[in-house]
C-alpha cells in the first residue's frame, strides 16, 4: 500500500509540473522544445515504474501462493508427526511393560539360582561329610584285611598240604585210608576257620557300628560345647578369638647347648605335616575355650555384697561432676573377706594413690583384676593364689567416701564392664548339663 500511495503522489506531482511546462511553453517557444523534452522523460519515466510495480505485485502473488502452500504442508507434516508421535508412545509403553516383566523373570530366575546355589552347597557339604566317613571306612576294610591275609595264608598251606597228601595218596595206595581221614579233618578245620572268619567279620562290623556312633556323638557334644562356651564369652564383651589363639598358643620352653652338626641342613629331616583334622580342630578349640574359663574372672570377689555404683559414665562423689568409673562398687559388712575370682600370680599388694591399698592380679594371657580401698592386705608380690583365696579385707582407704570395694578387670590395659563377666559366671553352672551323657552300648 505505501508503494501505491507514493505512486500516486509521484503521479500528481508530475501532472502538476506538466501544467506549469505548458505555460511556460506558451511564454516561449524555446521553453516549449524545453517542456516537451521534459514531458517525455517523465512520461518514459512513469511507463518504467508502472511496469516495475506491475511486476512486483505479480511477484507478491507468487509469493503468497508458496506460503499458502508451505502452511498446507507444514499442516500435512504436523498432523503426520502427530500420529506417528501416537504410534510411538503406544510402542513405548509397550516396550516397559515387556521390559517390567522381562524384569520379573529375572528376579525370578535370580531367586531361583540362589536357592539352587544354597542347595548345592548343602549338598557338597553332605558329600565332603559322606567322603570322610568312605575315608574312614576305607581304613577300616583295609585293617580287616590284613587281618584276614594271616587267615588267607593259613587256608593256602592248608591247600597246599592236601595237594600234597593227593600225591602221596596216588603214590602209597597202603596209606589210602589214613591219608582219607587226614583229608577229612582239613575239611573240619576249613570249615571251622570259615565260621571263625565270619564271625570275626561281624564282630568287625559292630565295632565299625559302635566307632561310627561314638564318633556323631563326639561330634555333636563337642560343638555343642564350644558354641556354648563361644557365647558365654561373646557375652562379656570380649575378643574371643584372640583369647582362644593366645589359649592354644601356651609358652613353650626351648634351649639346650649350640652344637654345629656336619650336616646338609636342607636335606635334614623334616616334621611331617599331618592333614586337617576337623574332629581334633573342634577338640583343641573346646580345650582352650576350657582353659580360658578357667583363667577369666567370672565369679564374683565377695560372697554376700551390693552394687552401690556401676561400671561407665557417672556422677563423681567428690567433684559431683560426670566422670568414667572403670569397674564396679560392692558394699558389704566390714571384715568381709576379699576374694580373688580367678587363680594367678600377684603383681601389686600396698598403697596405689586414689585406690588406697589395692591388689593387682595376673591371670595370663593379658587378663588383670583389681582391688582397692583395702583394709588389710594378706596377700604380697609374686605370690601365686587360687581361685576365690582370700587376698585382703574390705576398707575405705585412699579416694574413698565410705566402706566399700572398687573392682576392676582389664584386659591389655583396657577396662571392661566386671557385670557381664559376673552374669557369664552365674551362666557357666550349667553349660555342660548334657556334657555327662554317654552313648548307649550297641553291643
């Protein structure tokens, strides 16, 4: 629309200056020659923009046609775009919902495979059990027969000697009859010897019967036994495993004069390595276990008390502030005897600051007990004492507020609480109450 108007206004304008040229040509006739030339540029002027904005509005057309036609497709391709969009979402969903169950059936399968695996395991933990009781009865057959081949050598001098009484019977017709009655005493002996073989075998299968039972039940009371006693001590808050190494682990003396032996020391004689037993494992597991109830302090250092404060964080009843306590208080009467709660040998026996006079027991393996606020102490350094031996008197000496008993356990110089010990000692009576039943004879 602005071309058209300036158009317009260009034609106007021309119009008006072609009518002053035609005055001016009535003035003079040069002026005339001067208006027609002009007349003509701009008529060849008009026709030129007439014809170029006559071609431009064919070119607007144009352009307003392939925009027409480029919002057609572009409507095609959306609605196109919108349905394959549809079909996409449609297969996407369908492919999680294949793929959720595919999920499924792995969890499945994987639950599956584990209870397979768990299976297996039982199963090759039966046979390795079934392989050593072949092993076992393997070495027993193989006692039977050596016992038998004395029994098989007597058979072939047996046979041997009837050969040759049939030679002598076919050379000495005389000794026929008595050679007869030789031949038929062998054969009493022979089926004698058969009947004693046999009996021999069942004799040697209930004693195979009888070592088998003996053998489940040492077993089974065993590690009966040790889990107990494993559980006994988990109980106290200890490291039970590095207990039981240093149980199973005693000092061993060793020494003797050097002497250079003129030998080849790689070649010397070696100690032969005996294969794992898990039997005799278990035996020497339940031994130092054994041992080390008899090395803790699991009784309790009084015989009538009560625990007037505990072990752990506390009010102090001097500072009245919160304090640790690394044992326990026990108050009883006065002149009640103290008593040692696990046999060992004496490494402290006086005075030792805020514990007054105070005994320190050894028990071995890196186990201690303590006892302060004594009044008297009856016991003195390096004395060996056994278990519950009076080792002083109840007191209120050193930082003491009254009469009582401050007791102590430490393992490696690191307290521990004396009332779980004190709660595994009243449990230890009766762990071994099956321990006395024996295997019925299966004679």
């Amino acid at each position: 629309m602005a071309g058209v108007t300036s158009l317009a206004e260009q034609s106007l304008a021309a119009r008006d200056r072609t009518s002053r040229l035609r005055s001016g040509i009535r003035r003079s006739t040069k002026a005339q020659l001067a208006t027609g030339v002009v007349i003509f540029a701009l008529s060849a002027w008009l026709t030129i923009t007439s014809v170029s904005y006559l071609g431009s509005r064919h070119l607007l057309s144009d352009s307003l046609q392939q925009i027409d036609h480029l919002e057609q497709a572009y409507a095609d391709l959306l609605a196109q775009s919108q349905i394959s969009t549809a079909s996409f979402i449609g297969q996407i969903g369908a492919l999680k919902a294949a793929a959720q169950e595919q999920d499924a059936s792995i969890r499945d399968l994987t639950a599956i495979k584990e209870t397979l695996a768990r299976q297996l395991d039982s199963r090759n933990r039966q046979l390795a059990g079934i392989a050593e009781q072949r092993n076992r009865a393997q070495a027993l057959v193989s006692e039977l027969e050596q016992a038998m081949s004395g029994v098989e050598d007597m058979i072939h001098a047996m046979v041997a000697q009837k050969s040759e009484l049939k030679d002598e019977l076919a050379e000495a017709q005389s000794r026929l009859a008595q050679i007869g009655r030789q031949r038929d005493e062998e054969r009493q002996v022979e089926v004698g010897l058969r009947w004693q073989v046999s009996r021999l075998e069942d004799e040697v299968q209930q004693l195979r019967d009888r070592r088998e039972t003996a053998q489940v039940w040492l077993k089974d009371w065993v590690l009966g036994s040790t889990e107990a006693l494993e559980q006994l001590f988990v109980e106290t808050g200890v490291d039970v495993e590095e207990l039981i190494e240093r149980a199973t682990t005693p000092e061993l003396g060793q020494g003797g004069p050097l002497q250079v032996a003129s030998v080849d020391l790689e070649h010397a004689a070696r100690p032969l390595m005996m294969p794992a037993d898990p039997m005799r494992n278990n035996i020497e597991r339940l031994s130092a276990l054994q041992r080390l109830a008899r090395t803790l302090p699991l009784a309790s250092p009084l015989d009538h008390f009560n625990v007037t404060s505990g072990y752990g964080k506390r009010r102090d009843p001097f500072t009245k502030g919160w304090a640790f306590h690394a044992g326990l208080d026990f108050s009883a009467a006065a002149a009640s005897e103290i008593l040692a709660t696990a046999p060992g040998r004496v490494v402290h026996a006086g005075p030792s600051g805020p514990y007054g006079n105070m005994v320190e027991i050894d028990h071995g393996m890196g186990v201690v007990t303590r006892y302060g606020h004594l009044k008297s102490v009856e016991v003195a350094v390096g004395d060996e004492v056994q278990f519950r031996q009076q080792i002083g008197v109840i007191g209120n000496t050193g930082r003491s507020t009254a009469l009582h008993l401050h007791y102590e356990i430490r393992i490696d110089d690191v307290a521990y609480d004396p009332a779980r010990f004190l709660d595994a000692g009243r449990l230890l009576v009766g762990i071994f109450a099956n321990a006395g039943h024996e295997p019925a004879d299966q004679g």
